[in-house]
C-alpha cells in the first residue's frame, strides 16, 4: 500500500482540516486534489505520489465532513459557499495565491464552482468524470425525483429521518465491498453497478443505493476488487470513526445550492481538463456533451476501461495525463 505524506491541520473557515502535502513547496501553481463520496484525501494517493515525484506541489484535503477533518452539525454547513470557502481558507493558510484544482465525483462540483465563485484563487480546473454543467432550469431534487422516482438514492438522502445514514453506517465494510469494484464487461449485467454522483445516470439503471448496499453480499459479486485489503481498511476504519452524515450533507444542499447560484455567471474561464470514464454507469463521458458550451478552454480526455473510480482504477493513466497537462499549460 502507498504511504501517504504526514497529515496536517489547517483551521480554516471556522473548522479545522486535515490535509496531506507533498512535492516541492516552490512549485506554482500547486494542484488541489478534491475527493467525492464516500471517499477521503486516501483516494488519491497514487496521484499524490506521481505529481510529487514529477516536481508537482500537491495539497489533499479531507474535505469538510470527512475524515480527519471537522463535521459540523447543521446541514447547511455544507453547501457549495462553505466548501468552495474552505479551500480559498486552506490557500490562505498556505499562503498560496492561486491553485489547480481537480476534483472527481462530488470533488468535481466542487471545483468547477470555485472557479465561478473564486475565480482569483483558481489557475485552472480538472474535472474527474464530474462536468460542468449550466444551472439546471429546475430545483435539482425535483428533476431527479421526476426522472428516477422517490427511490433513487439522492432523493432519498433528503430524507430528515437520515436512515440512508444509519444503513450504511451500519455496513461500513459492505458498503465499500460493493462501492470499490471495477464495472462488469460491457454486455454483462451492469445493475449491481453502485451509483455515485448520479446526474448524468440512465433511468434504466438501479439507483435505490441505500436498498442496494442492505442486501448486499460481496460472496455474489462478480466484479473485481479495485482496493487490496490494507487499502480497503483505511476506508473502513475512516468511516467507521466518522460516520456518513458529512458527505450525505453535501447531497442535502443540492436545492439550496441550485436557489443561491441564481444570476451567477457559469461560464468557467480558466484553462480546464476533463477525464472521462469509458465505463462509470453514472457519470458517462456522454454527460460531457456540450461543456465546450460554458467551458470554452477545454480538453477532454477519455479513460477507456475504467468505471467510476477512475483515479484508483486507472492511476497510471490518470497520473500522467494530470502531469502532462500541467505541463503544457502551466510549464
């Protein structure tokens, strides 16, 4: 198992965060790399040692919620002002005036609105299989309840009871048994595929998560381990410890966040990268189609093999590509 670099505390935006650094400090601009759910800065440890190996300052924080770092009670703690003033928070800390930011599943929400709402903090954007979108023309809720019914899992994380809360904090171990697998081959029957971020997701697909993961037995799925059993633990004691509450509040702002972004201009411009994943059944590269749109200083690059866990399915790949880019943008 990679070894992460020592973790680190920031207090930043009225909570402390965990961080992992590495790389050299003279290095401009450094690159942010921003986790999704149920993830934490671990996911990104392949990235982490390749970036700082290649000469490239990189910061990975357990964002707020998760991990080592602070989860605040109120849901509203949560929404995309707090998130995106957590990392202006973590560069001031660091005394960084400007950074890459990269960000895979929630973390890719997170960072394209960065550079909507802190555009002089903001060098450049990656997205990891999350794209940048216009505003939706509805409450985000709403569409997906009328797309996928009461069921799907985002519409039931709504839930003020929280039991999707409780299901997976009480199958810690199923949960990332059935969350960190490679999808089947294509032609295979792809329904035991666990949603993540879910916007881009056909109807077709299962997306009642919560439901999926309270009957779920890894001795019946056929799909490939993407986690050895080191790496896997880390996820499992992490959560453990600090529940699913956090990140579940992220999904709990997606109306407030829609409400706030009124008249905001979501024009992205600064130089920016897409990685896409072939095979991730919920964010499909096709739900890139017209980001040139509203991201007019865009490359796409497509993962080919890879599900959604991309920058642990394929870390090579990813790697050199982030470096590459980086490279060529940035020198």
């Amino acid at each position: 198992m990679i070894e992460m670099p020592p973790l680190q505390y920031a207090d930043v935006n009225g909570i402390r965060m965990g961080f992992y650094e590495a790389g050299p400090k003279t290095d401009r601009p450094p690159m942010i790399l921003c986790h999704g759910w149920p993830e934490i800065a671990f996911s990104w440890r392949h990235q982490i040692k390749a970036l700082s190996g290649a000469g490239i300052r990189v910061i990975a924080p357990d964002q707020r919620g998760y991990g080592a770092t602070d989860r605040p009670e109120p849901v509203e703690a949560y929404d995309m002002e707090h998130l995106t003033g957590d990392l202006v928070g973590l560069l001031d800390h660091l005394k960084i005036d400007k950074a890459i930011f990269v960000g895979h599943d929630w973390g890719g929400f997170v960072v394209w609105r960065m550079a909507l709402s802190h555009r002089d903090r903001v060098a450049g954007v990656v997205g990891v299989n999350t794209p940048h979108w216009p505003r939706a023309p509805a409450d985000p809720i709403e569409l997906m309840r009328h797309r996928f019914g009461d069921s799907m899992y985002i519409v039931q994380f709504q839930d003020p009871a929280r039991e999707p809360d409780r299901i997976f904090g009480s199958r810690v171990e199923q949960t990332f048994d059935a969350f960190m697998r490679k999808p089947l081959p294509r032609g295979d029957d792809a329904s035991t595929e666990p949603p993540t971020a879910g916007i881009g997701a056909s109807p077709k697909l299962n997306l009642a998560f919560p439901q999926m993961i309270a009957t779920y037995d890894a001795r019946y799925d056929p799909r490939t381990p993407i986690l050895s059993a080191d790496e896997k633990k880390v996820f499992v004691d992490t959560f453990t410890r600090t529940g699913f509450t956090g990140g579940i509040n992220w999904y709990r702002n997606f109306s407030r966040n829609w409400q706030r972004s009124e008249g905001l201009d979501h024009t992205v411009r600064v130089p920016s990268l897409m990685i896409m994943a072939e095979n991730d059944a919920v964010l499909p590269p096709s739900a890139t189609d017209g980001m040139e749109k509203v991201v007019p200083d865009l490359e796409k690059y497509l993962v080919r093999g890879s599900g959604h866990w991309t920058q642990q399915e394929k870390p090579q790949e990813v790697s050199a590509k982030l470096i590459e880019w980086r490279r060529k943008r940035f020198g």
